[in-house]
C-alpha cells in the first residue's frame, strides 16, 4: 500500500489574484490562504511542481501579480482511513487509548498520507480533525515513532487535548517501554542528558554538553536475560524524541533492530513497546491505567534471541 495520495486524487484549488493583494511571493501568498497548512509544506508543494500561475509551474521565490491564477493541485485535507490495523483499546467522551503497531506513523507530516493513526482516526473519530491546533495530529497527544508499538493517547475534545498536554508538560504522565537491548544490562539506573537534532536533514538526535537542547531523563531496570541480550523495562518522565534509543545505545546497548543507533542485530522490527500508561482523566479526575501486550513481532524475535541454539 502506497503512503501517499496518487496524483489523480488530490483535490485542485484556485485563487484569483487581486490588486488588493499586492504582489506577494508565492509561497506567503499561499500561506495566508491556508492558514492550517504548515509554509514548509507549501514549499514541498511548490517544489514538486504542483502549484502553477496561469498554468505554468512556478517557483517558490516567484512574486504573484493582479489577475494571476495560481492553481494547487495538491492534498490540502487529511484523507480518513479506516483500513488500518489500528486497535481502540478504550474510548470515552472525552479521549481515546489506542495499541499502535509497528510500522505505523503517528501523525501525517504532509497531507497527502493516508496511512498514519491520524489518518485512521479521521476515519473511526471525525471530531478528532479540530481537536488539536494542527490537523496533522487528529488529537493524538503524544508520539511514538514509527518503528515503535504499543499505547498513544487521543483527545476527543479541544479541552481533553489542553488538559492533557498539560500532563505531559508537567511530566504527570507515566509511560513505560519494553525493550529488548544487546548485551547484559544487569544493573537498573537512570540516564539524564541534553538532546538536539543531528544528522542528514536533522531527523536523528544526539546527546550534547555544548549546545542548547531538551532535557530527557531515562529510567531502565533489566527484567530478564537472555543469552546475549536483556529485556529492559524503561519509564520516561519526558518526552524528547528518541531519547529511550539514544540513551540506550549510550550505554553500549543498542536496541534490537535500531540501526539508526548501532545496532547490529538484524530483526524485523525496532523491539521497543509502548507497554503501559498511566494519566488522570481531564473529566472525572480519576487516575487512569491501560497496558498493552508484547505484539507477536516481539515476541518471536525475543524467542529467537532466547534460543541457545541461534547462531552468529
């Protein structure tokens, strides 16, 4: 299944050009007609040849005039769908608990994606698309990267979606992860650091001491070995992304299947689980509690891992 809209479908848009709008460039042109679209999207957009003045493509830098026609025949709106193997664990009136798979985005980053929990959630919550400033999240609160399974929590309302992220940035959410790392991690502990963006297009992190970055702490404790692995439960008060890989692989053990972070091991997924949640529900005020089982990807691969017979 292809993650993005073919051209055929996206949707055309066309705006006439007024002496009222002066001369603009066409990219902040576009932008004040789409408040809701993110301008780095608008310059893709423009990039990939899929805005025209007077049916031309044009060019980011290019300034628009009176009586232009600027066209876009690009995805503007997130498009439901409710053809993903997505789990709803728990929903209310105000918020619901989902068990993500692997291999699954999050949130779109563009509009024209159309296999993300965002997506899937237009699909099964419609409400969900004004929950949030951003209509890329669908009212997802949180993250999990694309790679990782397990437990994201949704807002049903805008007042759900504030009170919640008020939890996060408070740090009164408790998440912990299963992760199966290489080697033997035999003491538990904590690792604190500062993070930033590195690497091509900034889309890895990295610890610093020298640049400003986000604070990420990380609680591990080992709850089984195996024979040259550990399965390490992991609780993070923050939120910074990629701060259990990267702390981890820190400390010499690498999750499995990671290679963003120096794994070595060759597996079908990135072995970390989003395996229990616990938050305060923004209406009744009571403390919440889900969790989620190891996913059967996990589990063969930790069976694998497990066997005194495996080679290599």
């Amino acid at each position: 299944m292809t993650n993005q809209l073919s051209p055929e479908a996206r949707p055309l848009l066309q705006w006439a050009v007024t002496p009222n709008d002066g001369t603009p460039r066409l990219d902040a042109f576009l932008s004040a007609r789409l408040p809701s679209i993110a301008r780095r999207e608008i310059i893709e957009w423009i990039a990939n040849g899929w805005v025209c003045i007077n049916n031309r493509v044009s060019r980011k830098g290019v300034r628009v005039g009176a009586e232009d026609l600027v066209t876009v025949s690009a995805a503007h709106q997130l498009r439901p769908n409710p053809d993903l193997a997505i789990t709803v664990s728990f929903t209310d009136d105000a918020l619901i608990v989902l068990d993500k798979p692997a291999g699954i985005p999050s949130i779109a980053l563009r509009h024209d994606e159309i296999t993300t929990v965002a997506n899937f959630l237009l699909a099964r919550f419609p409400e969900t698309a004004t929950v949030s400033p951003r209509s890329l999240e669908a009212g997802i609160v949180h993250r999990l990267d694309t790679a990782t399974s397990g437990l994201l929590l949704v807002a049903r309302t805008p007042y759900a979606y504030g009170a919640l992220c008020e939890q996060f940035a408070a740090h009164l959410v408790d998440k912990h992860y299963l992760a199966l790392v290489e080697g033997h991690l035999r003491a538990k502990g904590q690792r604190v650091s500062v993070l930033v963006p590195a690497g091509q297009h900034r889309r890895q992190m990295k610890e610093t001491t020298s640049e400003p970055g986000q604070e990420a702490r990380t609680f591990y404790t080992p709850v089984e070995q195996l024979p040259r692995h550990t399965l390490v439960r992991v609780m993070i008060p923050t939120g910074v992304r990629h701060q259990i890989r990267i702390h981890l692989a820190a400390l010499g053990h690498s999750i499995v299947g990671d290679v963003l972070y120096g794994s070595s091991e060759k597996a079908a997924r990135l072995c970390l689980h989003a395996e229990s949640l616990t938050f305060t529900h923004p209406l009744t005020r009571k403390r919440m509690y889900f969790t989620s089982p190891l996913p059967e990807d996990f589990r063969v691969a930790q069976q694998q891992l497990a066997s005194p017979w495996r080679k290599g």
